[in-house]
C-alpha cells in the first residue's frame, strides 16, 4: 500500500472512547427497534397504548435513532481520522457522557413527564404542552438534546482546529488548496480528512442553529409573554434536524472508504472530482432544509425553489463518488468478502436506494401528495436503516476483526441476511402504507391500513432479532488492549487474518 501520509497509533484510551460510542448506540439501537414496533403494532390493532404514550415512544424514537446514528458514526469517523490528525481522546469522552446524560434527560422528558412533541419540538408546541403537562417534561427533553449537541460541538471542534492546524486552514481539507492551485500535489487529504471536514462544517452550523431555537423555546416556556416567529423558528428547527440527521451519513461513510480500501489493498486516492464533489454536497446539505418547508406558503417561492433543485443534487455527488470508488476499489482486487467489507459495500447501496424515494418526495407536487404519509418514513427508514445503521455494524465488525481477533461465524451471515431482507419489508411495509395514502405520525389507523402495520411489525421482529444477535457478538469479542501501532501494521495483520479465517 502507498504511503503518503505520516499515521499516528490509535491509543488505548481512544479505543475505550470508540467502543463505548459503539455499546451506547447499539443499546440505544436496540430500545428504540423494540419502540418501533411497539408503534406499529399499536397502528396495526394488535395492542392498544394510549395516544399519550404513542406519542412519547414516537418522539423518543424519532431522536433516539438520530442520536444512535451520530454517536455510531462518530465512533467511525473518530477511530479512522485519529490516525492522520492526533486527536485528544478526553474530547471523545467528554462526547459520550455529556450524550449519555442528554439520552437520560430524554427518557425522563418522555416517559416521567409526557413530553410528546415529536423529536423536532416544532416552536411553539413545547410551550402548549408545558401548559398541558406541565414545564418539567419540556425543559428535561429540550435541555437533553442540548447536552447532546454541546457534547458533539466540542467534538467538532476539536477535530475542525486540529485538521486546521494539520493542513493549513479547515478548508483544505475539502482540498481548497489543491482545487485553487495553491498546492502541486496530485491529490487532496485522505477522504477520512475530507468526509471529517465537511462534517465539521454542516454540523457546527446545525447545532448553533438547533441551539438558538431551543433557547428560544426555552424562554418562551419560561415566559409565555416573550414570543417568536414561528417561521424563523421552523427554518432554524429544520436547519438543525435535517442537516443533524443527514451528517450521520458523512460520518459513517469514512468507515466505507476505509474499510473497503484496506482490504483491497489499495489506498481510496481524494483526486479532484472526488474533492469537488464533497465540496459540492458541503455546500447542498446547508442549503436543502427548506425542502422541509414546502407546504409553508409564507416562505419565499425561491427558497422553495432552492430547497427543491437542490435536495436532487444534495448527495448525489458523494453518491456517486463513492459508489463508483468503491466499484474501482473492488473491481480485480481479489478482495475477501467478511462481514466487515460485505456489510460496508451492501450499507453502501442502501444509501443510493433509500435517496430515490426520497428524491421523488422533494418534487414540490409531489410533496403535497405525499409528504405527511408513510412514504417519507418508507425513505429514511431506507437509508438510515439500511445505509447509516449497517455501516456502524460493520464498523463494529471491523473493530472486533482489528483489535480483538475475532472471526466470523456463519451465524454472523445468518443474521445479515435476516437483516437486510426483513428491513426491506419493514420499509416496504410504510412505503406500500404511503401510496394507499396512510398518514405518518397517526397513533390510531384505519382498518385498511393495518395490514401494512402488522406486516412492517412482524418483520421487525426479525430486525430486532438480528441487531441483538449482532450486538452480543460484540460484545462478546470487544478488546481494547491490542496495540496494532501503525496503519501498515494493521493492513497487515488484516489481511493476514483474513487469509486466517479463509
Ligand atoms: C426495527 C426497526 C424500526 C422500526 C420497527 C421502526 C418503526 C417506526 C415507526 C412505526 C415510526 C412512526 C411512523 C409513523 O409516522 O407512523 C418510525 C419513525 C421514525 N423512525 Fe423508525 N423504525 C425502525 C428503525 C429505525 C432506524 C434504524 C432509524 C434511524 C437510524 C429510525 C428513525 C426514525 C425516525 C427519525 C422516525 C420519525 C419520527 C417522527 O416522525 O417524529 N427508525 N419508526
Ligand atoms: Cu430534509
């Protein structure tokens, strides 16, 4: 493999920072599939749980799952960019408790004190239900996700001053130097540095938006008489939500360009299209949330016209970047297929399917049809559960190949396969619900919707199944103290445990 970067060792203390993203997201993970089919098989009339506490499973799901992605792929994206920028591990850590209060702080809002608003806490609706329930669940709910987003802000932060500090400015790690014909090298930062980058960018910019308007909502809990424009605060709520929950991906993704690379033994080389197209999607995923404004006529027609035209060009640049690297990669390589590789190159086209969908729904005529219907949950469901969430199991897999010589059993695969086909139908199920026009975030349904409902329930069950299964194996294999010193190293003993387990 060329070597054209210096790498740093991974330490001990940032591998007990990665794991412990991984078993928090994987608990998480597990909590809130247990939720979502609590949720349809309520919808379906197989149980019945009041509105009240539908509602709160609803929320705490919707941010639940959010926060599940980001804590995974930060994990991801930590473990791979500390090897080319010496990261402070404490920084790591402090993420992790300041997440795992703010989760605590959630579950208390939702199911002490009834907070119910949906994991977006449109303004003003916290305060008509601090009125209803009175302030408590509002103010524990609003203030956790805080916790949250302060803990991934100093994480940004660090990773943003230290890649500043490595390259010469934040942005030539999208490679501006490069791009700008300051630098006559023939290609940019690793792609870890420049998926880190961009991140770093949309989600700093997220969470300070996220923030205000809950500082806004927060204060006008606390006193009814100071009021917002809810308009600006639905811009800054999306700005926030949409980006948030979109970066989960960039973040993840490090771990397919990593990954995939190794085993192929051929290093994934940041040329410029590759550079043009991360600057591209950096510039799209700021610009798009208003694709969630759509149906608000008081927004000006060219900001729905913007959030339109670009929501179709939002990913499709790394899309395609990275679908046809990772075919390059491949391609001839005599690449062995583990669960590590298999999962990240499947996680891969669960991105690419999942954004079709998605694509048709940002079409402002369609939108109005479809946009408060299953459809939409039908999409996410597709490239956050197949994408985003198979490459943090992957990733799991990975690490326990790396650093704690496990191999793979074919209850492993078993449990992929069950995975990945019963998630289509899980996602099937709210897409089929969509077109026969079943409304999203309805705790109660009509008879001729419930058989979607029980469908999607029964297969998530297997889901569920196969996710414990998953995390057991982790859990049952997770090390820390093997000392892999350097990406060769690793490389090495990668592959030669791989031709190990052949
Ligand atoms: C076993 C797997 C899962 C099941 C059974 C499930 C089920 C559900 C259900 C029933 C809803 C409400 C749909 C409605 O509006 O009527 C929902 C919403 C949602 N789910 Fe899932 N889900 C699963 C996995 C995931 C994953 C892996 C993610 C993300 C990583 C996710 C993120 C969300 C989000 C963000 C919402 C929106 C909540 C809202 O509308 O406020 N789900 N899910
Ligand atoms: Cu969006």
């Amino acid at each position: 493999m060329a070597k054209t970067e210096t790498t740093y060792p991974i330490s001990r203390a940032t591998k007990k920072g990665v794991v412990g993203h991984l078993a928090v997201a994987a608990t998480v993970l597990i909590l809130m599939m247990a939720f979502g089919i609590i949720m349809l098989f309520n919808q379906g009339g197989l149980i019945t749980i009041s509105p009240d506490l539908f509602y709160s499973i609803m929320t705490v799901h919707g941010i639940g799952m959010v926060g599940m992605a980001s804590l995974g792929g930060a994990a991801i994206m930590w473990y791979f960019l500390c090897k080319y920028v010496p990261l402070n591990p404490k920084v790591l850590m402090t993420n992790l408790v300041l997440s795992v209060i703010g989760i605590a702080m959630i579950l208390i809002a939702a199911f002490v004190f009834k907070f119910s608003d949906a994991w977006t806490f449109l303004y003003p609706l916290p305060s008509v239900s601090a009125k209803q329930h009175g302030m408590a669940g509002a103010m524990f709910f609003l203030n956790g996700v805080l916790f949250v987003g302060v803990g991934f802000l100093i994480m940004y932060l660090e990773i943003g001053r230290k890649i500043a500090k490595q390259y010469g400015g934040l942005m030539n790690g999208l490679g501006w130097d490069m791009l700008f014909g300051k630098s006559d090298k023939h290609y940019g930062p690793p792609a870890a540095v420049v998926a880190s980058t961009m991140v770093v960018i949309c989600n700093s910019t997220a969470i300070l938006a996220g923030a205000t308007v809950i500082i806004m909502s927060i204060i006008n809990i606390l006193n009814p008489s100071i009021v917002f424009d809810a308009l600006l605060a639905k811009h800054l709520t999306y700005a926030f939500g949409h980006i948030f929950a979109n970066a989960t991906i960039y973040m993840a993704v490090v771990g397919v360009y990593e990954i995939l690379a190794k085993y192929a033994d051929r290093p994934w080389k940041a040329n410029k299209v590759f550079l043009i197209a991360w600057n591209f999607s950096t510039l799209f995923t700021l610009m798009i949330y208003t694709h969630h404004l759509l149906m608000d006529f008081a927004v000006p027609k060219w900001m729905l016209l913007i959030g339109q035209i670009f929501s179709y060009a939002n990913g499709l640049p790394v899309m395609v970047v990275t679908a046809y690297g990772a075919l390059m990669i491949v391609y001839r390589s005599g690449l062995r297929w583990d669960m590590a590789s298999g999962l990240m190159f499947l996680a891969m086209f669960g991105w690419v399917g999942g954004a079709v969908p998605a694509i048709i729904d940002a079409t402002i005529v369609v939108n109005h049809v479809m946009h408060n219907t299953k459809w939409v949950p039908g999409h996410f469901h597709i490239y956050m559960g197949l994408g985003v969430t198979i490459m943090i199991i992957a990733f799991m897999y990975y690490y326990n190949k790396v650093e704690g010589n496990r191999r793979d059993h074919s209850w492993d695969r078993i449990s992929a396969a069950f995975y990945t086909v019963f998630f289509l139908g899980l996602t099937g199920s709210f897409l089929y619900a969509g077109k026969i026009s079943a409304p999203r975030r309805w705790a109660v349904h009509l008879p001729e919707w419930m058989l979607s409902d029980i469908v999607g329930g029964i297969s998530a069950c297997f889901v569920l199944a196969a996710t414990i299964s998953f995390t057991l194996r982790f859990f049952a294999n997770v090390k820390y103290t093997r000392t892999a010193n350097t990406t060769e190293e690793m490389v090495h003993d990668t592959t030669s445990l791989m031709k190990k387990s052949s």
